[in-house]
C-alpha cells in the first residue's frame, strides 16, 4: 500500500475555512511548503456539541466512506470527468484541535452553535480544490429534485398536488411559513434545457441569494477559493468581467450579475450534468417515499424501524442490479422480494437529490472545457434518515395543500 499524507505535514494556520454542509467542513490549502497539499482541500467530519471528544477512537478505523462510495458506487454511473479526485489523509486529535481553534469563528453561527470538528477521527479526505486558483470564479449550485413523481403509487389526497408542483417549491413555501427566506427558484426549470427557463431559475438563485446575503445553501460564489457575500465590501470590485475592456464592475450598474449569469448558462447548456443528475434522481426514485412505504408493509415493516445500512458488497451487488435487470422491473407493481434494492435505490437517489454542482471559470471569460463543472456531496445516506423522510414529505404536502397553493412546475 502506497504511503499517505499527514496532515500534519502541514501547519493548521495554511488551512482556511471555505464552507461546511450538516456531515462535513471544508478546508483550503494556502501554504507554499508542502506541494502535496497545493490545489487541495480538506474535508473533516463534524460531530455534534456535546459528543464528548475524549471519548475512545478507532486506532484501525476504515477509510471515510466518502471514499469507497465514490470509487465503487457513483464512479460506475457518473463519468469521472465530472468528480473530484479524492484520496485518504491521516489525522491527529492535537492538529485537528489547533485548527478548530483558529478557525471557528470562521464559521456561520448557526453552525458553531450546533456542532464541532469530529477530533476522534483518525482519517480524512483530501479533495480537488474546485473553488480555489487565482482569479478563479466559481460557482457552487445545489440544484434539488428535478422530476415529479409518477402517479402509481400516490394516494388520492397527494396525487394531484405531487404530480403539479415539485417538492422543491412545496418544501420551499413550508420553510417560508416557518420564516425562511422565500425564494422563487424552481429546480424544474433549471433541468428543463429550455434556455429561457434555465435563465429564469439563475436570476432566481442570484435574487434570493441577494435577499438573503449569501444565507441559502443553494447558491454560493466563490472568488480565488473566498466565498463572497453580496453584503462584503470587496464584493463591488470582484473582477468577474472581460479583463481589457475598461468596464468597472460596480454590483449596483449589474455589470457583475450579467456576466456572471452568462458564463453560468454557457457552462450549463455546454455540459451533461444536469441531464446526469436528474436522470438518476428520477430512475432511482420510481416509488416515491409512498410507495416506498407501501412495498414495506408488504414486507412486515415500516420505514421507521430501518437501521442498518448497505455494506460495501451490497452496494456493488444493487449497482451490478442498476445497470442490468433493474430498468426492466415493473415499478407499478412492485416485487416485495426486492424490498432491500428499492430502499438502496431511493437512498442513492437521495444523494443526487442534495448534491452539488461546481461552476468554475477565469475571471476574463476564455475558452470552456468539459472539467469546468463537477458535482460534490456525492456522500452516502443514512438508511435509519427513511422514517423522518417520510414524516418530513407528510408534513410539506399537508402544508402546501392546507395553503391552498396552486403552483404548477412543467416539466
């Protein structure tokens, strides 16, 4: 076995803060000593406040899960073009102290208030930096549920409004009732390949992205490898535009939105990405949680009671089933016997379901190529998130219907 780095082959302060998501947090390498680390990031789990850190670590833990799942599971049915290089990297409880302590305020408060750098963990991820490079502008886009579901195996009381408005916009109304940012953005236009619409939901995720100063998790700019807020100061002289052609880039003349939502649909309408994601959402989601519930109680259980998850083997064994027989199952009148591939199935969808795109181009424009887009947060989900899954899709379809909301996303 190949030798692998330490991170403390490096010094905590050349690490910086770029984002985190609810798993994991995201460092950059700033340093010039150690090349192995240049162009990379660090990924760490985060653990929650009051999971105490001298509790006991695995000496022999296995290597992050991220890891394997790419390598075994989403490298077998997403191109490889389109992900990130990811490799293991040791890690020790004082380094990891060190830069939780330098760091942390870095942090979003929402965060640090909740959770904290998982110090027991003995292994890591290093990731293709995809934010980072000078004069680098990327573009960080989580574009959700693309489809709608089929009607087989929706009740009476959800089959119209399922099969009208898309879980997005439903789930979007809920937060705003609970007072969330509103946001008009709507995923089905984003995946539609009809330029017009896909124009409409990047305004859409640059407004709501405005209104709420860079707060939404669905819409993030990234400048040389900072995130950059509309609030910031340096934000009004981000050089996004044409390097030669005199044009101060002034937030408030619109000169930076324009631009930027032009090399965000000549990526987009470049590239397979979209029609990547959306098709697996929608093909390893044929059930719907409803029906998925229903295939369950054929079976003698309930989603809630599912906890154990898929091992490695069975994961390579469910896409051996993908990408053979799975297509030709009838899914109106699905088998129990193949309760355990439907579960595996709609937990992968749900991956693609919350996972990422990355946007990246120079800031003076030139040519594109087939690399500038990647898709990140390709984890794994948990089997034992099922039950809340199905309580959480209950309580939006209850509440946008008791709204009387009316939206109809097109397909």
């Amino acid at each position: 076995m190949a030798s692998r780095l330490h991170v403390a082959d490096s010094r905590p302060e050349d690490w910086v803060y770029v984002s985190e998501g609810g798993a994991t947090i995201v460092f950059s390498y700033r340093g010039t000593e150690n090349p192995h680390f240049q162009g990379r990031v660090l990924r760490l789990r985060k653990t929650a406040l009051s999971n105490n850190d001298t509790g006991h670590s695995v000496e022999e833990e296995p290597d992050d899960p991220m890891i394997a799942f790419q390598r075994d599971v989403i490298s077998c049915i997403v191109p490889q073009a389109f992900l990130p290089d990811l490799d293991v990297i040791l890690l020790n409880e004082s380094w990891l102290g060190a830069i939780e302590c330098l760091r942390n305020s870095d942090r979003p408060q929402e965060r640090w208030k909740k959770d904290k750098i998982d110090k027991r963990r003995r292994k890591g991820v290093l990731a293709t930096n995809l934010v980072g490079g000078e004069g680098i502008v990327a573009v960080e886009i989580k574009p959700k549920w693309g489809f709608l579901p089929r009607e087989h195996h929706l009740s009476p009381q959800t089959v119209s409004t399922k099969t009208s408005t898309c879980r997005f916009c439903m789930h979007t109304y809920l937060r705003s009732q609970e007072g969330a940012f509103p946001t008009d953005y709507c995923p089905m236009d984003l995946y539609s390949r009809n330029e017009t619409r896909m124009v409409k939901a990047i305004h859409d995720l640059w407004n709501a992205w405005v209104r709420s100063d860079g707060s939404l998790n669905n819409f993030r700019i990234f400048v040389s490898g900072k995130v950059i807020k509309p609030s910031h100061h340096d934000f009004h002289d981000v050089p996004i535009g044409p390097p030669d052609t005199g044009v101060s880039s002034s937030f408030n003349s619109g000169f930076i939105k324009e631009t930027l939502m032009e090399n965000l649909m000549r990526l987009l309408l470049d590239t397979r990405v979209l029609d990547i994601i959306s098709t697996l959402q929608r093909t390893l989601d044929e059930l719907d949680i409803e029906g998925l519930s229903k295939l369950c109680s054929m079976s003698k259980a309930d989603l809630a009671s599912m906890v154990a998850g898929p091992t490695p083997e069975d994961w390579r064994d469910f896409i051996r089933c993908y990408q053979t027989s799975y297509c030709t199952w009838d899914h109106a009148n699905p088998d129990p016997k193949n309760i355990k591939h439907y579960l595996m199935a709609y937990l992968l969808s749900a991956t693609f379901k919350d996972c990422s795109i990355i946007l990246r181009f120079n800031q003076g424009g030139g040519s594109l190529s087939s690399h500038s887009v990647s898709i990140i947060d390709l984890d794994p989900k948990p089997m034992n998130k099922l039950g809340e899954w199905e309580e959480l899709d209950r309580r939006i379809v209850e509440g946008y219907r008791a709204g009387g909301q009316q939206k109809r996303c097109a397909p």
